[in-house]
C-alpha cells in the first residue's frame, strides 16, 4: 500500500498544484469584480445570505435586489478602484442604505473583509520567499540529479529499452484506479452517452507529464532564480514603495504564486514523476566525447531554438523590467514624495502606459516556451497576465486622471502617446532621465514654472542627479539698478521656449544627463553677510554632496565667491572663463569687502582660483584708473578685452581657452552684461560695446570639452527689458553651457 502510494503521489501533487492554480485565477477574477464596486458586491452576497436562510426556513422571499441609483452606490466606490495607486482610502458612506459598510462597529463582516488592506512595502514578502523557496528547491533538483547520474547504469538501461518509459507511465495510471475515480465522478450522468469515457481520458491527460525534458525544467528554474533574486534586490534596495496599501486578498494570492510558480516547475518534471531523468540523456551522451568537435555538437544539440527563444527573450525583458523600474524609483526617492509624482518617460514607457507589468508577462512566457507549454507553466502565465492586466487597468485610469497630456492611443492595456512623439523621444528618454514638459505634451504658457519645466528634485539632491539648475534670487551686492532678486524667476519663465535638443551642436543633455531643478536658495533679503553663508552652506549640503554640476541662475555676481567657496570645499581650486563687462576684481566698494564688483579678488585672495588658468573675455567701458583691469593680469589672468572681439568669430580664441584651461576642473561664470545692452538691456550695470549674441554663444559651446564643475548665469535684471528677450537670452546661455558639459554626447543623422 505504501509503495503503491509513494508512486502516486508525484501525479497526486501534479494534479493538486494545477487546482492550486485554477483556485488563483478564479481568486483574482472575483477580486477584480470586488475592486470595481466593493459596496454593491457585498450587498449582493448579503442579500444571497438572507435569501438562502429564509428559503432554508421556509419563508417567502423577495427576490434579491441589486443596487443601481447613484444614491445606492457611492461615489467612493469608484475610488476604491484604485487603491492599489492611491494610498488615501475612500471616505465612508453616510448614505443611511448603505449604513453597516462605512467601517462603523456595527458593519457586517463581509465588509471589513472587503477593506482588509496590508501596505504596498509587504511586496518585499513576495520576493524574500520567492527567493527562498525557488533556491531550495533548485539546490535539491540538481542534488536529486547527481543522485540520478550515479545511477546511469539503470538509465542507460532504461534507454535502451524505449518503450520502458511509456509503459512505467502506464502502470502508474493503472495504479490511480482511474475506473473508481470515474465511478464517483460520474454517478449521476449514466444517461449521457460517452460521458464516462470522456472524463477518463480527461483524468489521465490532467496528470500525464509534460513535453519538455529535464534539462528544460532546470533551465527554467535558473531563470526563474535570475528573476526572483533580482525583484528580490530591487525591493530591498531600488524601489520606493509609498504609504499606499494592497488588498490583503491579493497579499494572500501574492504569495500562493511565489510559492506555486517555482513548485510547478518542479512537479511537471519527467524527474519528479519517475518518467524521465537528465541522466538518461547526461550518462549517454558523455559517452565516447574525446574531442572538441564531440562536445562542441553536443552542445549544439543542447541549444534547441525554442530554447534560445526563450531565453533571448527572457534576458530582454529582465532588461527593460529593471530599466523601467529604475525609472519609477527615480521620480520619488522618498516615500513623501508620493504625492508629487511624475508622468515616467523613457524606454518602453514611450510605448505603453505599464512597461514593467508587460516585461514580467513577457519573463513568464519565455519560462512557459522553455517549459513547451506545459500546462502548469502555461497557467502560471495566465495568472500573471490576469494579475497585470488588472493593475495595468488601474495604473491607466490614475494616468489619465492625473495628467491630461496622456496619450488617447491604446497599446498593451495602457495609453501611449501620439506616435509622432514616441518616434522622436524614445532616443532622448532612455534610462529613465528626466525630459522637459513639451508644448505637446502640456502648452508653454502652462505647467510648473520650473527651469525647461524639468522635474523639481527634493533636496538634498539624491546621487542620480548630475546636473541641476539651482535659482539664487539675491540683489544685495549690486552697486546701481537692483533687480536681480527676479532674475531666476524670469529665467524659469522664458525657458519654456526651449527643446532638448541643441540643432547646431547635435548635443543631447537630456539623453545622456540626470538633468533636475534643484529651486531656489532660501538667502536672507536683509542680510548680505547671512546670505553669503547660506548661500555657500546651501550648496555643501544640498548640491554637491554627489557629482552633480550645479548650474545657477543669478542673483548679482556676488554669489559666484560662496559657490566657489562650497565647489573648492568639494573640488579643490578651479580655473575660470568668465564673461564680463567688468572685471570685479575691486578691493573695496564704498568700504565693503564682498560686493558683485569685488567677487574675484575675494576668490584670489582665498585660494579658489587656479590664477593661470583664468581667462576673462568682454571687459570694457570706462574706469576709475588706467590699471583697471591690471590686477588682473599680475595674477596671471589672461584679459581679453571686448575690443579684441569685435568683428570677428569667437572660435579660434574658444580653441586657445580649452588649450590653457587643459584637463583641469573649470568653472564657467557668465555675466548677462558681457553681452551688449542692444540684445542685453535687461541688467543692473550695462556697458555699449559688448558681444553680441552669436559671439556669447561661440564662447558658450567653446567650453565644450573642458571639464566643467560648476557654471552660473548672473546679472539678470528682469524689469528692465519688457520684452523678456535678456531672460530668454539668458535661459538659452545655460542650456548652450549644459550641451557642453562633460558626458554629453552629439547626435549625428
């Protein structure tokens, strides 16, 4: 009796792990129905409960009624629909029809079992015991396997003999008494010809063994450890998961898959159900291999194309699940962040609203290929394609609601975006960096005021970042017309003017750099000297903590003398290019040391300069003495005057810059009234006879190639050009310093 059920019991747990299955996908249909409107369903199964008991006792009853009205069902409803992404849950009904389902003491139990919700963190439980159990069960598959090949013997035996497997698969059978279990399943239907007939053969093709071999289920469960070791590590050190909550029901199904998924692979296998063992094929094949040639076909034979299918398409959908993952953590490093949430861009998310629920129905399928469609490999397929889809439809609805510029074209149970943009955009948006808001996506005159309406990074700024513009709004310094205290602001505003890709130099910043805005320093408007401390205490804490390259949007140049305070701190002592009308090399200005004229000197004097390796391009105007721009030039600065750049292009002295600054950390200063007033009127202490455009923009792409640290805009004074044109001028001199910071890359056609 105990030999006879030993040898059953591999078909017995074969056919119980795909009723496990069948109870999942049934769970997770009825869940669904539940999420779409929890109320009603609970009132329909009350009414069933009353109906039943007074059919029991043997009254009459009514017929049981559905609620229809609006007022029957609440608006909050609808919102439980999305619980999963949002983490608020809905109010309760004061509706007096719906009075016990509010969370109230008296509510029936069906409905605290309907809102019984666990956190979205216990995702982390999914992976922990998938990573468990699928270990071990792998450990002892390939043990059970070197226990088999010590027995080859036999298997070579049994090879011999072909039709010795088939007939041990057919005394099995035998052994299951299939005439009783067909007796006790179809008593009751001897009117219906042929019916016993087809349940035994039902009954013998649900736990007959799959097509695939043993050397398919062990690749398979290798895969299957890839991808619940690499979930596992995402959850534990990349995903950030908010405040929202699961559905306990999907918690309980959650973990029945990771515990059924892994054990399916390992009940339908010819090892486990005596029918086939790998060291058939291993004991044999080993035989007589004495050269390369011998293993190399064998080898070949081993790389059947289904299974190179499988496994091609397994390793690019692990890519783009992780890729697209990388992109989700990115835009909140913080669970207080969920509320700010942006619209993802990048990789397959140009395609489909939920890439990382497509990419994981994709790892599944390429498990059920290696598997040869058996049939529990086929089930776990479309438990998880149920589960997704349910989630992609949720995620979908939220997308829609929250961001009107989301797309009206469907793709994979999700909207994507117009395919004029995707085409154009896939390119840029890869690996999840931050893109700004396009006129089609949301219109210029809308949206977060943010510099090129990037994202606005949380501070500190996390170590993804590599480039952030940061608004230092701060007038104190300026010795005539103030105003600069707005220059970020006008900044911000005119630089929704501008696209992410530079067409004259072919540079992709966005495509190659976490690029983010970063806000504003918080200075103190009545304190020169705090202001100076906070500013530079600013940048240390919040800035350049990582290897971020801050680019600044001024403020008067007096903030360039923290800023190089806090970039030396990180950096050490750095060469300058700074355009200017001035050389602000002053000692004093009526008395005070740190003024936007005296910036320079103060860097000099505190060791922040590489003194041979500063170059300052535009001085002019009138001066105080003839040695005005001298002192300078006694330190070791090169000073090119705006008379030597009149009429002329830039280019051939960008060239000598990069060859003088060399391999050297570099900061770039450019100060708006180096440009001439006629395309510049829009600043404090204006000079006639500056550069003009063209010429600021040779000098901003000439930096191309120096290894810049840090860059600022100063000097922008907004109330002093209507037109706006000094700010725009302004917001296209620092995405022009952006192209050219090191690691961004030139696209070619």
């Amino acid at each position: 009796m105990l030999a006879g059920f030993v040898e059953i019991a591999p078909f017995v747990t074969l056919a119980a792990t795909r009723i496990v299955w069948i109870a999942i996908l049934v769970g997770l249909f009825v869940l669904a129905s539940v999420q779409t409107s929890p109320n009603a369903f609970i009132r329909q199964l009350m009414a069933w409960g009353k109906t039943a008991s007074a059919n029991s006792s043997g009254r009459k009853s009514s017929p049981p009624r559905v609620a229809t009205t609006k007022d029957e069902i609440p608006e909050s409803e609808s919102a439980q629909a999305t619980s999963k992404l949002s983490p608020k849950a809905s109010s309760a009904s004061t509706d007096p029809k719906t009075e016990g389902l509010s969370g109230k003491p008296n509510e029936h139990w069906l409905s605290r079992l309907m809102y019984w919700r666990v956190p979205k963190s216990a995702f982390k439980h999914f992976y922990a015991l998938a990573t468990t159990w699928n270990t071990v069960l792998l450990g002892c598959y390939i043990l059970w396997s070197r226990q088999a090949v010590a027995q080859a013997e036999n298997h070579v035996q049994l090879l011999a003999n072909p039709s010795s497997a088939s007939s041990h698969h057919a005394s099995i059978l035998e052994m299951l008494s299939l005439q009783q279990l067909q007796n006790f399943v179809c008593s009751g239907f001897e009117a219906w010809p042929g019916f016993s007939d087809a349940m035994t053969r039902a009954a013998k093709s649900w736990i007959a063994p799959g097509p695939m071999s043993s050397v398919d289920v062990l690749l398979a469960m290798l895969m299957l450890e890839f991808q619940v070791v690499r979930r596992h590590l995402e959850s534990q050190y990349l995903t950030v998961f908010s405040d929202g909550t699961m559905h306990a029901a999907h918690y309980v199904f959650g973990l029945l898959f990771y515990v059924a998924a892994p054990w399916s692979l390992v009940a339908q296998s010819p090892l486990w159900l005596g029918v086939q063992s790998p060291a058939v094929s291993l004991a044999t094949s080993f035989t007589g291999l004495t050269s390369f040639a011998d293993w190399y076909a064998l080898g070949m034979a081993a790389l059947t194309w289904r299974r190179l299918l499988a496994i091609e398409l397994f390793v690019i959908a692990s890519y783009h699940q992780f890729q697209c993952h990388r992109i989700l953590a990115g835009l909140r490093t913080s669970r207080s962040q969920a509320s700010g949430y942006f619209m993802p861009h990048g990789d397959w998310f140009e395609w489909c609203g939920s890439p990382h629920y497509l990419a994981e129905i994709l790892v599944y399928l390429s498990l059920s290929i290696m598997m040869a469609g058996a049939t529990d490999s086929v089930l776990c397929f479309f438990t998880v394609v149920v589960n997704l889809s349910q989630g992609a439809r949720l995620a979908d609805r939220w997308y829609r609601t929250h961001f009107p510029g989301y797309s009206k074209h469907m793709l994979v149970g999700s909207r994507v975006r117009s395919f004029s943009m995707a085409a154009s955009s896939i390119a840029r948006a890869r690996q999840g960096l931050n893109q700004p808001l396009g006129g089609n996506e949301m219109p210029r005159f809308a949206g977060i005021a943010s510099m090129m309406r990037l994202p606005v990074s949380p501070l500190p700024l996390p170590a993804s970042v590599q480039a952030a513009f940061v608004g230092v709004p701060f007038d104190l310094g300026t010795s005539n017309r103030v105003g600069t205290r707005y220059g970020p602001r006008a900044i911000r505003a005119e630089s929704v003017l501008l696209r992410p890709y530079n067409m004259a130099t072919r540079a992709a910043p966005f495509e190659c750099l976490q690029v983010a805005d970063a806000g504003d320093v918080p200075i103190n408007t009545y304190n020169l000297a705090e202001s100076i401390k906070i500013i530079e205490q600013f940048y240390s804490d919040n800035i350049l903590q990582h290897n971020c390259v801050p680019m600044t949007l001024g403020g008067d140049h007096t903030i360039t003398l923290p800023i190089l305070r806090a970039i030396v701190k990180k950096h050490g002592p750095v060469g300058l290019v700074h355009i200017d009308a001035h050389s602000d090399t002053n000692d004093v200005m009526k008395g005070e040391k740190i003024a936007h004229g005296t910036t320079f000197r103060r860097c000099v004097e505190e060791g922040l300069l590489d003194t041979k390796r500063v170059v300052q391009i535009g001085l002019r105007g009138s001066g105080y003495a003839a040695d005005d721009f001298d002192w300078g030039r006694k330190q070791g600065f090169r000073v090119v005057q705006a008379e030597e750049c009149w009429y002329r292009s830039l280019a051939p002295l960008m060239a000598e810059v990069r060859a003088a600054m060399g391999s050297g950390k570099v900061y770039v200063s450019f100060d708006i009234d180096g440009l001439d007033p006629s395309v510049a009127p829009g600043t404090g202490t204006p000079e006639y006879g500056g550069l003009t455009a063209h010429q600021g923009l040779e000098i901003a792409r000439g930096v191309r190639g120096l290894n810049i640290v840090g860059c600022d805009l100063v000097e922008v004074a907004p109330q002093y050009d209507t037109s706006g044109n000094t700010a725009l001028l302004g917001a296209n001199m620092l995405f022009e310093m952006l192209c050219s910071l090191p690691g961004v890359e030139l696209r070619r056609n």
